[in-house]
C-alpha cells in the first residue's frame, strides 16, 4: 500500500485491488460463515503496533487523534464537529429537541467508570460495503477513515447495533459468534455487558447526528428509540448484547 499527500489537506491510500463480495450482500447462511473470520481480522487490527501515534478517537493521516482518554472521546458526541456540522440545530428545528442526546450523553458518562484505558485500532465502519468476503472467509477491510484509538470492543458493538438493520441476517448468529469468539480467546473481559452498553450508545448517538445533519428524519426516530431504550436500561442490560456476555 501506497500514501500519498493530496489537495486541500487530504490523504488517500493505494493499494492491490481486492475481490470480494461485500458483506452487507451476503445472505445470512453466508455470514455465519464469514463472521469467526472477521473477528479474527478485528482482533489483528486490534494488535497493530501504535508506536508514533497519539490520543483517542478518529485519528488524522499523521497518527494523532484529539483526545486524552478514551471517555472524553466517546462523550465528545455530543459536540458539533466540521464533519457533521448543524446537527444540533437540525434537531431542535425539527422538533425532537435535544431531550434525547441529553439522556444518552447522561447514560453515556455514567457507563465510563468500567471503561477501560486501552488504545488500540477500531475500525468503526464495518458495514457500508467496507467489508469483502470470499469462499474462505475476510479478503479484504476498506475505508479505514472513520477508525478510531479505543477500546477494540467498539467494533463489536458496532456490529450489535446495525445487525438489525438488515432482516436477512439471523441475530442470533451474531450472538453466538460473539459469544465463542471471545470464549476462545481468553476468559471474559472486565465489564464488557457495560462496555458494550457504552459503545451501543455512542453508536446510536453518532447516527442521530449524523441522519439529522442529512436530514433523513426516519432515521433520525429510529434512532431516538435507539438511545432512549439503551440510556432508560440498566447499567449492561440491552437486547442486543449476547446473554452471556
């Protein structure tokens, strides 16, 4: 893989071309198949060396991302960002109010004590057609330019949280690949059914965001439901996080 400097400040990589087919295409048979070895992927990229780099959140091409603790990346949500900018306004325009963000922010900030101070590789945009598959499992993870320095179980989550959104897929194959990845691999990790809770709100808060900032108001309510079920649940206990975990 080749980077290259290019206008305007952005930064684009080049590299051999990958064939596969994208995981939002699979049938779900097919991603039951290919799930243990995305999680192997994840767990690689999870262990890539961060020597040079610094901070957490999303990071820009020189390493560096703009926060001092993996919290204050995840409750910096709530904050406007040249990315997705309006968003706040966009909602209380439309007549949701802020009420929701609010409550997820607060739930949000409550979960950080069982956060853990790890810095790691988080891709945190597994879906999107980002992924290819082919027979033998994972050929290829595109478009790393939402990947962020945290906590690897965000990608888990991430996949928790959109799974629904696709009626093809069976949840639960999810969540007993889960289930036997991470039994696989060591025991249970410190407060993951907390760290999951965590992540599984920051989620629903950056798509809020981000669907308000588009205008996509249908979204925008689903994932209203989203944050008001998961901040009015108690500390660890959503449906979508695997009994067991």
């Amino acid at each position: 893989m080749t980077a290259l400097d290019g206008a305007e400040g952005w930064a684009y990589a080049v590299s051999g071309r990958v064939r596969g087919t994208a995981l939002d295409d699979l049938s779900g048979e097919a991603v039951a198949r290919t799930l243990p070895s995305l999680l192997r992927a994840l767990d690689a990229a999870a262990h890539v060396d961060l020597a040079g780099t610094s901070g957490y959140g999303i990071w820009t091409p020189d390493g560096r991302a703009p926060h001092a603790s993996w919290p204050e990346a995840l409750l910096a949500i709530g904050t406007e960002t040249p990315r997705v900018p309006g968003w706040r306004a966009a909602l209380v325009d439309s007549g949701i109010g802020l009420g929701p963000v609010e409550a997820g922010l607060s739930a949000l900030a409550a979960l950080t004590p069982c956060l853990p101070d790890a810095r790691r590789l988080i891709h945190g945009d597994l879906l999107s057609r980002n992924v290819l598959a082919g027979e033998a499992g994972i050929t290829g993870v595109l478009d790393w330019g939402n990947a962020l320095y945290g906590d690897p179980f965000y990608d888990a989550a991430w996949l928790l949280h959109w799974w629904p959104w696709y009626p093809g897929w069976r949840p639960g194959d999810l969540h007993a690949a889960l289930l036997t990845h991470w039994r696989a691999t060591g025991p249970t990790p410190a407060h993951l059914r907390e760290r999951l809770h965590a992540y599984l709100l920051h989620i629903a808060l950056d798509a809020l965001a981000y669907c308000s900032y588009r205008g996509r108001w249908d979204e925008v309510r689903a994932h209203v439901g989203t944050v008001l079920t998961l901040a009015s649940a108690g500390e660890g206990e959503s449906v979508l996080i695997p009994a067991g975990a």
